[in-house]
C-alpha cells in the first residue's frame, strides 16, 4: 500500500519543523520523517545543550574570576557529570513531545531512513510514500578526514554524553565547536588543546577581537596552535599519539591526549537519500542544485533548507528562515528568496565573540573604524572580565553601520541591537542618540559609537 500527501518533510530539525507546521496551517496533508530521534541538531545535539554547558562554565568561570573581590576562597570547577545529568533534562524529553506536538496538529509521523524510488516517491524502511512536494532537510555530519586514526575521534555530540570529562583533550580545528567546547572543558579542569591546520581562527569574526579571544583562552589554560593540519591519531595504551604538520610540509609535531574531538567542519547529510533515482541533481561538491527560490533545479517538485544545503551559514535562526521562505514558495508559487545579509552570530566562549556584517579586511576609505579596548570599562570591569573590545564599521556617506563586532560580556545580546540597526538603516548617530536604560552594555552604545 503506497501513503498519499501533499508534502512529505525529511528532517524534524528548525527548518523541517518550519516546513511541516507552515504546509499544514496551507491546508496540505503533511508527513515528516527523521532517521534519528524528532528535534534535529540544534535541540538534540547542538545550540540548546551546548548553551546549557556554556551556562555552567559561565558560572563557575565568573566566581573564580571574583576571588577574593565577594566570592570567597576557595576556587571551583564544572562538575562535569551532573552537568550532563542536567543538560538531559533538556533533550531527553524533547523528541516524545515533539513528535506529539506534530501528531495532535494532524501531521502525519514516520520513523527511519527515507530514499527516492523515483521523482515523487519516496521509501521509509518498506512503506512507500507519494508526494506532490517533497521537502529535505537532513541537515548535515562531521566532515571525513581521510587520515590514519579517524576512526578515534569524537565527535561534538558524543563529547556532550560523556560521563567522565578526560583530562588532557584536542580539539582538531580552530571553528565555533573547537572554541565553545574548549571553554567549557577548561572549566572542568581539563588540559586543553586546539590544533589548527591555517594561519587563523574563527576566521569569519574581527582578526582582532579574534587575538584578543586567544589571549583569554590562554589566561584560561587553552592552547592554540596554528599551522598545525591533523595529520593521524595513534591508539597508545588508555591514550592517543596526535601528530600534526604544517600546511606546507616540513617537521612533524606529536601531542599527546586522552580524547580528540572533532572540529574539522560539517557537510551535508543526504548520501542515504538516493537523489538520482529522484532526479535530484547536485554539484561537484555534493551539494543538491538549487534555485533563488530554494527549489531543486532538476525537479521542481523538491525544495530543501537547513545545513544540508549550501547557502547562508549554519545556524538555527537562518535554517528557520530558510524553510519560511521556501514553505511560503511552495504554498504560493516562486516569490521569496532567502535574505542573508544581516545574520548575526556568536561563538559562546568566555567571554562570548560575536559579530555582524562586514569585518575591518573588507572596509574601504570611505568607511569609518570605531575601535575600543572596552576592559577597563564598568560593564567587564566590574565582574573582573579582563578581555572587552568592540568594533563598528560605519559608511561616512550614509552614518549606515556596516559591520559590528563584540567581545565581552552579553555580546550574544549587544550584536541584536546592531542587528536591528543595520536591517532597518538606523543610523549610528540614530542609534547613539536612544535613551539606553543605566548602568547597562545597552548604554554603552554612547560610547561604543564614538
């Protein structure tokens, strides 16, 4: 027996969510399907458990930071295994209710691996299924590496089911998951480790604040080692042998470890999807062949969102913009395209890095530079934060902000405000002239825009 609908959704992650919810409010009869556990990566796996951990390295880093200053004596550190037991409070019960969620809206629910037949039938484990539309949003793994020992590492997901944090840790890569993981596992009093293969990290941020972060992250005991590829993990004893190279060749360097998470970047996830037998076209690099309208450009049946596609970065808030835009253009015909241009983001290392738009490389003569080492300011100054800084690239012609960059404390929160700015064109002298509430980083905008 073949299952008949007006849309069938692959993935139950932000952009599948998005999809199915917004069809189904259209009037389709809407199916979804996961493989793994209802929720995707940012619920289960990424965002919302990373935060949770960051909020407890977050804690215990500022008492430590107030010794002797009102916190007492005596220093302390994550207690990893009841974070963990915490962080579960969050995912465990998220994939049952979100799975109900979708059954008592009237969507349809399937569990298990999903492949084309052909152009508009689908297989799910041994059901088939028709669709007018087909929806993927698989989202996307950990990159292959093809090196000698790939099979030892582990991955940002398995770090975080760990019972026991290890005592001396690698993270391979220099990116949001290498950075944000390394914080917190410092914090949990273990050595750490990041090797990174180019001359730069976290290279989509402001170079400068991007020093001044590495600076922090040595205060707290984080190595960063650049020029350095991840060449082979070798098994020795309870322990691993982790060789790494110059980009150009030269001498080997050996480190040592009892853990080596992966860091090295994601792909698309859609290789168990059979897209050909679907006539699902995709490029050299893998990635499936899209229109503006976010449509396959070989079967005008299929639309995809989320991070198994190539446009906009990785995140939650674009991957649920993404599969707006894309529900709205299968519901009423091709009108909308996706908006990148102000996407606003943040590594939550302590303390957080956050930026918007264009960074300094990219400014020109007409641009105005506002920089300022923001440490001895009251907002960092009064919690013993020692690193602050923040950067704001203005058009002279315009007063249009252009670029915003933060580090230090509640940047996740500050780069929203520029964010608004920068989307709706108010303008640097509109911005600086609001009555901020006192004494907050909100306010400091006055001085920030100076």
């Amino acid at each position: 027996m073949t299952e008949k609908y007006d849309a069938f959704v692959i993935g139950t992650g932000a952009s599948g969510t998005t999809f199915a919810y917004k069809l189904l409010d259209a009037g389709k009869k809407v199916a979804v399907a996961d493989c793994r556990a209802y929720g995707g990566t940012c619920a289960l796996r990424g965002c919302i458990p990373k935060k949770v951990l960051y909020g407890a390295a977050s804690i215990v880093d500022a008492h430590n930071r107030m010794l002797g200053k009102g916190t007492g004596d005596t220093r302390n550190t994550v207690k990893w295994k009841e974070l963990i037991d915490f962080k579960r409070t969050f995912t465990q019960p998220h994939p049952d209710r979100h799975e109900q969620n979708f059954r008592d809206s009237g969507i349809d629910t399937y569990h298990g691996v999903v492949s084309f037949e052909d152009e508009s039938t689908l297989v799910v484990n041994d059901q088939r299924i028709q669709a007018d539309q087909i929806v993927i949003t698989t989202g996307s793994k950990p990159r292959e590496l093809n090196i000698a020992g790939e099979e030892y590492l582990v991955t940002s997901e398995e770090f975080m089911e760990l019972e026991d944090i290890p005592e001396k840790i690698i993270f391979a890569g220099g990116g949001y998951i290498s950075f944000e993981f390394a914080h917190v596992a410092a914090r949990c009093g273990s050595q750490v480790t990041i090797l990174q293969r180019g001359d730069r990290v976290l290279k989509n941020f402001d170079p400068d604040l991007v020093d001044m972060l590495i600076k922090a992250s040595e205060d707290a005991g984080i190595r960063v080692i650049t020029g350095r590829s991840l060449e082979r993990i070798e098994k020795m004893g309870d322990g691993f042998k982790v060789t790494g190279c110059c980009t150009e060749g030269g001498k080997e360097d050996t480190f040592s470890a009892d853990m080596v998470v992966h860091g090295l970047g994601r792909v698309p996830a859609l290789e168990e999807l059979h897209l050909g037998k679907g006539g699902v076209e995709t490029d050299d690099r893998g990635n499936i062949k899209l229109n503006e309208y976010l449509q396959s450009v070989s079967n005008p049946g299929v639309y995809a969102a989320g991070d198994c596609i190539q446009p906009g970065p990785m995140l939650t808030p674009v991957v649920s913009m993404q599969g707006d835009v894309a529900a709205s253009n299968m519901i009423e015909g091709n009108k909308y395209t996706a908006d990148y241009s102000v996407i606003p983001s943040t590594v939550f290392t302590i303390p957080p890095l956050a930026g918007v738009g264009i960074t300094e490389n990219r400014s020109s003569d007409r641009h105005k530079v506002l920089f300022h080492d923001m440490s001895e300011w009251y907002s960092a100054k009064r919690i013993n934060l020692g690193y602050a800084a923040s950067k704001v690239i203005i058009d002279e012609e315009t007063d249009r902000i252009l670029g915003a960059h933060i580090l230090g404390p509640e940047a996740e929160e500050l780069i929203n405000i520029f964010a608004v700015a920068m989307k709706y064109d108010i303008t640097a002298t509109q911005l600086k002239s609001t009555v901020y509430s006192y004494p907050t980083l909100g306010y400091d905008l006055n001085y920030i825009l100076k």
